[in-house]
C-alpha cells in the first residue's frame, strides 16, 4: 500500500511537472510570438516614417537648388534686399 501510495506521488509529481513545462512553453510561444507581432508594427512605422523623411529630404534639395539658381538669386537680391544692376555711369574702371 505504501508502494502503491508512493507511485502514485511520484506519478502525479511527474505529470503536475510535465504540465507545468507544457505551461511554461506554451506561455513562452505566446509571448514571443506576441513581441514578433509587435516589432513587425514598429518596423512596418519605421519604414513607413523613412519614406516619408526622404521625400521631404527629395523636396528641399530641389528647393535649395531652385534658391541656388542665378535667376532666383537675382530675383531675390531685387525683391528683397531692393539691388539691381549698376547704370554705365555708376560704374568706375580702375586703372
């Protein structure tokens, strides 16, 4: 009765562990899926978000050279700053 009794303890020790480790895999499985789920979002973001910075990055380099064109930098000098070409006699020849 004794043996009965004590193979039976070990018995249910064996199985409580067996689902004890099925529990812990299981758990670990969800999670790990769950994190993978959640980067593939981020990741998805990121990319997303690079897109949109390199067609803003697109869009001021074409602007920095329209700015740097000899046209807009005249337009801009008369506009602005109120410049405009010398007349023939506000220029001085050095000798």
């Amino acid at each position: 009765m004794n043996k009965k009794k004590s193979e039976s303890i070990k018995l249910f020790h064996f199985f409580s562990m067996m689902l004890f480790l099925f529990l812990l895999v299981g758990i670990s499985h969800v999670w790990v899926n769950s994190k993978r789920t959640q980067i593939g979002y981020s990741l998805s973001h990121i990319k997303k978000e690079i897109g949109q910075i390199r067609e803003y990055n697109r869009k001021l380099k074409l602007e920095i050279a329209s700015l740097k064109s000899p046209e807009s930098l005249e337009k801009k000098a008369g506009k602005e700053f109120g410049l405009r070409y010398p007349l023939p006699k506000q220029i001085v020849f050095l000798p």
